[in-house]
C-alpha cells in the first residue's frame, strides 16, 4: 500500500475508495498532517466511507484507527 511509505506529515496520502461503490470516500485526508486535524464527525465520515465501524473511544483512538486503516506509520517524522 502506498500509504505505508510516507515518511513525513506534509507526504500525500494515496485516497481509498469505498469497497461498495468504488468511488473515493469523501473527505479522506490529503496528508499525514490533516489526519492530525479532523473532527470527530470527519473521522467518523471517513471510517464509514471506508467500511469500516469507528471506535467508540477518544478521537485520538479514532485517529490512530484510521491511520492504521490506510496504512500509515503510527507517528512519522515531522517535515
């Protein structure tokens, strides 16, 4: 996955598509950095769109869940 070589907040991020309609899910986050920077109800948004049920947990559990979800390293390296 294309997502899982990016080494800083500022790399863009490879959009998924919804597994269902195969059009890229709205709102997915451009860069590392934007994960960083979604609301609850965006992150929630995304991880729909992506099939997949979001935590019931802190918005930071959601935000590590979706990083994990498109394959990106837990914390990368600032630019």
């Amino acid at each position: 996955m294309q997502n899982s070589y990016l080494s800083t907040l500022s790399s863009f991020t490879t959009p998924l598509v919804n597994i269902s309609t195969a059009i890229e899910v709205p709102g997915f986050p451009a860069t590392s950095r934007h994960i960083t920077r979604m609301e609850e109800a965006e992150l929630d948004a995304v991880l729909q769109g992506l099939g997949v049920a979001p935590t019931i947990n802190s918005v930071a559990a959601k935000r590590r869940q979706l990083r994990g979800f498109i394959g990106l390293a837990e914390l990368p390296e600032s630019a």
